[in-house]
C-alpha cells in the first residue's frame, strides 16, 4: 500500500483540526480555517499560510480541498488555499438542502444559488477518487448536518464533526437539518469499518485539561466512545444526545461562519463603498 502522510495543523481559536494528507507528491487539505476576529470583523491568513508554507517546502500538488460540511463554528479558508494552491474545492452534495435552509434565514433571494454551484465538485455517496495511488472514498454521514460527509482515505477517515474523541463522545444534532437518530445510524456506518482504521476527528477540546488530540481509531471508539460505544442503542443514544443538546449555547460564530460557508468560503459581494458586510438574522435561531 502507499504511504499515507498526514499532518495536522491545529487552529486554536476555534479547536479546529485542518489536515493536509498526501500520498507520492499529491496532497488533499480538509477543513480549513480562516482567521475572524468578531469584534472588529476583520479576516486574517494567519492559519491558512502556514499551510501554504508546509506544502510548498514539502512540493506537494493540491488536488483537493475538502469540506466535510457547512462548518457553523469557523470561516473556511477554501478559496484562499485554492488561489494560492490550486486544488478543486469539494463537499458533499446535500449542501444545497443547507443553502436552501440559510438562503431563507438570511434572506439571500438576489443572486444566491442554492444548487452547490459556489463549490468545484459535489460529492456523491459512494463515490471514490484517488489521492497519489491511495484509494479514497465518500461516505455520506448525516446528522450533525444533513450534509455532512466523511473521507475514507486509504487506512483513515477524516468525519469532521460527526464523531469526536472518546471522552468528549459526538457532535450536536440541534442545527436546522440534523438528528439524534440520523447521526447514530452514520456513526455506526464509520464504526463498521476495520479496527485498526485510523479517525481522525474535526474538532477537540480537550476535556479534563488533558490537552489537544485528534487522532484515534475505529477500535477505541467502539470500546471507549461515551456516547456510541458498543452496546449503546440508538433510542439510548438519541435520548442522550436531545437533552444534551437542549443544553447547548449556539456557536459563537454561527452566524458570520455559515454565511460565507455557503458560499463555499467567499466573503459576501462588496457594497457601492468597496466595503462587504455579514448579516446577523435577530431572533432567527
């Protein structure tokens, strides 16, 4: 089998987990994160030029770069990484149900397409590709959001925010789109792969002071998740998981990050004064 590089870059800010993974030269950059201070409203590349600087000393080519879903709690860095990079920028193809959704929250009925178009490719459940001679392959993982999908690449799986490390157990399912009992069926369709594939999650933060991980594997999640481990039933699973999240805030930057998510990483057209702006809906979620 070919050899699968993987490195992490780490965005503390919002505990987001970008990976560039990279096989004979060729490489794919899942979930990037763009730099937002929502205080002053201003974008910085900070994050984002590392990861530039690590694939130009390593002379990788970008062939990818993936999304696992419309991200509620970081602006991506997409299309930056693509204008310095290349690469085709992918996500799942149920994005337009989520466009559909916030198209309406935001009320973007003037020159937004809620067909996916803002994305280079629009990925299928099932479909496959290959990253430098390693076999990939899309897994539709619904729940968190009804968009939400997995890459399964060679011996690892990047399911972003479906699944987390074992002590912090899995992700929300109270966005518009998601479920409890969708997200435990797609749980259990990663947990059926080998034991020894390798997960590596979206998102970690770090309970217990324990410090930051992203990586683990099929078989210490089906022993050690203390949400979905085995033996946890999708009534008790779900039950959990509606009074958790009944608990929850929303994300700090939910409403800034999701509008220009959807537009696959692109800030909002800019105003007759050079400026662009985000809206923030009022009493909308």
């Amino acid at each position: 089998m070919d050899t699968l590089e993987i490195r992490t870059f780490f965005h503390e800010q919002t505990c987001t987990a970008t990976y560039v993974v990279a096989s004979q030269g060729r490489a794919a950059i899942i979930d990037s994160a763009l730099d937002y201070d929502q205080a002053s409203g201003r974008t910085a590349s900070k994050a984002a030029d590392e990861i530039i600087s690590y694939v130009q000393q390593r002379d990788f080519t970008v062939d990818w770069i993936l999304e696992t879903h419309v991200h509620a709690d970081h602006l991506t860095a997409a299309p930056y990484l693509r204008d310095a990079l290349g690469g085709t920028v992918g996500i799942g193809n149920q994005v337009c149900a989520v466009q559909k959704t916030f198209q309406d929250v935001y009320n973007l009925h003037d020159g937004f397409m809620s067909d996916g178009s803002q994305f280079d490719h629009l990925f299928k459940d099932g479909e496959t590709f290959e990253l430098g001679g390693v076999n990939a392959t899309v897994l539709h993982t619904p729940g968190h959001t009804p968009a939400c999908v997995s890459y399964h690449i060679g011996d690892a799986v990047f399911v972003g925010d479906t699944l987390f490390m074992p002590d912090f157990g899995t992700a929300r399912c109270d966005f518009p789109g998601g479920d409890a009992g969708t997200l435990y069926r797609s749980i259990r369709r990663i947990l059926d792969l080998p034991p020894e594939t390798r997960v590596f999650v979206g998102h970690d933060y770090a309970p217990g002071d324990r410090g930051y991980e992203w990586e683990t594997t099929v078989a210490q999640e089906r022993a050690e998740n203390k949400h979905v481990k085995d033996g946890i039933d999708e009534a008790e699973f779900t039950a959990m998981r509606s009074t958790r999240d009944a608990e929850l805030s929303m994300p700090g930057l939910i409403l800034p990050a999701v509008q220009v998510n959807i537009r696959g990483g692109d800030l909002p057209p800019v105003e007759d004064n050079g400026v662009a702006y985000l809206k923030i809906p009022l009493n909308a979620l």
